[in-house]
C-alpha cells in the first residue's frame, strides 16, 4: 500500500510555483523575497504529502484491521437475531 501512496506522489502534477525559468540572483535585493516565499511554499508542499501519506498509511491499515474483525465476526452467533425469533441463527 506504501508503494501507491509513493508512486501516487509522483504522478501529481506540480504547481508551477516551483518551475522558475532562470535561477534568480540571490544576492539581489529583490529576489531575496521570491526565494523565501518560493522556499516556504516548498516546504508547506512537503509538509502536505508527508502528512498526507501517513493518513493514508493509517487508512490501510486500519482497514485492513476491520477486515479481519468482520472476518472473525462470520464465524459468531447472531445472538440479536436468534432471540428475535429469527430464522438466522447461526
């Protein structure tokens, strides 16, 4: 599952925030600016899929947790449906 999570990362398209034509100078006053926020945007992006890549981590293996409980839970009488007077008893 952790190999989706990653090869779904590398298939999103990035914001083209991040694709600049040329370097800027950065010892130019002006630039300073435009790689700082370049540079926070980067890192908010990263801070995004990290945080979405443990979700779904946590996602699948939780699910995976309820699948085996719903699998142990066939084996279980139908306590609810047996008292009910109901045709399904087991």
């Amino acid at each position: 599952m952790l190999e989706f999570v990653k090869l779904l990362h590398t298939r999103l398209p990035m914001p083209e925030i991040f694709y600049t034509p040329a370097d800027p100078d950065p010892n130019e006053p002006a630039n300073i600016f435009q790689i700082n926020q370049l540079t926070r945007q980067f890192h908010e992006e990263l801070v995004h899929r990290e945080a979405f890549e443990r979700y779904c981590q946590w996602y699948y293996e939780t699910a995976e947790f309820h699948r085996r409980e719903w699998e142990k839970m066939q084996g279980d009488i139908n306590i609810l449906g047996w008292l009910s007077g109901g045709s399904d008893r087991g």
